[in-house]
C-alpha cells in the first residue's frame, strides 16, 4: 500500500495547463461578453454615461472575431483539448446570449413581457447550442470533418439585434421613448421591439432553418 508520502501530489492549475491556444482565445471571448455586462450596469449606475455603453457595445462585435478565431486558431496549429466545444457553448450563451439580452434591459426594456421574453431568449441560445453539441457528430461530414450545416440560426446572428438597440440609442430613442413605443397588455408591458428577441430565439431553435456552415 502506498503511503501517503508516496502519493503524487496533483498539479496545481492541471486545467489550465491542459488548454490549447484556442481554449484561450475562447475565453477572450466570453470575456468581452462579461465586460459588455458590467459595462451596461456602470452605464446605469453612472446616469447613463455614454462611453459605458459605448464599449459595451464594442466588445460584442469583439467577442465574435474571438468566437471566429478560436477554430482558426485550433484548425491551424492542429491542436484542441477535450473541452474546446464546450468552452466554445459555454462562452457563446455570455457572449451572444446573456449580453445582448442585458443590452436591451439596459435601453428600456424593462416591462413584464419584456423580461420574459429575454428569458426566452436566453434559454433558446443555451437549448440550441446544446442541441448542436449533441447532433455535430451525426452531422459531420467524413470526409472534411466539419459539420455541414447548422439546424437553426447560430447563436451569434443575436448582434443583429444589438445592432438595432445600438441604432435606437443613436437617435436617442431609448428608457421612456424606446423606438417602437410601448403596448399596455394589462398585467404589463410590451414593447415591441423586444419581439426582436423573440424572432432571434424562435430562429435559434428551430428545426426546419438549416444553414450551411462555412
């Protein structure tokens, strides 16, 4: 029997060792998406300072040249780790999900409807990127490795609402005079701009949409 002097001692951060250059560049990515975040509260808590938001929304475009690069990156020097994919999911949901949902909280919408539908939304990203983790092998072609097409719109095509959000913030439409105005549906509020969310989420989801991946 070993004693315990005998035994190896674990390797302090054997994680983070055991990343590739890509695993990192995965990580910058979910990090613009955390940094968009806490740019929009201290965009909040400073009585709407401009330049907050402004990098707030800068990272985001950001986040999808680290989301780009990372399988460049794996694919050029032929190396991955065992978590690759998920790290990849897990960054895209801050990124492409959570981010840009707290952009459109940040710039009005803040009616009851409004946050169900941004937890729609959120949960539509995260259940679509976990249905391509689950289907990519069924639908990776032999021959190239890749995966052929996407079922449903990849979660990134969520910066085409921030785009719109960013556009309303320009022409000052925003907080009370939100572009596309505001329904009162009795027990709360809609505007319906925040119907953008959930085309953006219904698109992530479905089944019959499928794109082919470049």
């Amino acid at each position: 029997m070993t004693s315990p002097e005998e035994r190896p001692r674990p390797r302090r951060f054997n994680l983070i060792r055991s990343f590739a250059l890509a695993d990192f560049i995965t990580l910058a990515n979910a990090s613009c998406g955390m940094a968009s975040v806490l740019l929009c509260i201290h965009y909040l808590e400073a009585g709407h300072y401009g330049p907050y938001l402004a990098w707030a929304f800068a990272l985001l475009p950001l986040a999808l040249v680290f989301d780009t690069a990372d399988g460049a990156v794996a694919r050029w020097r032929r190396d991955s780790s065992p978590y690759g994919a998920d790290l990849d999911s897990l960054a895209d949901i801050v990124s492409f999900g959570v981010a840009p949902a707290v952009v459109g909280f940040t710039l009005g919408l803040r009616g009851v409807w409004d946050s169900i539908i941004l937890i729609l939304f959120v949960c539509a990203g995260i259940s679509r990127l976990a249905r391509f983790n689950a289907t990519a092998a069924s639908l990776t072609d032999g021959e190239t490795g890749k995966v052929r097409y996407f079922e449903g719109t990849p979660i990134p095509t969520s910066l085409a609402v921030v785009l719109v959000f960013f556009v309303a913030w320009k022409l000052d439409r925003t907080g009370d005079d939100l572009l596309g105005g505001v329904w009162d549906l009795g027990t709360g509020e809609l505007h319906p701009l925040a119907l953008l969310y959930l085309l953006s989420g219904a698109a992530m989801v479905s089944e019959r949409l499928r794109i082919p991946k470049p």
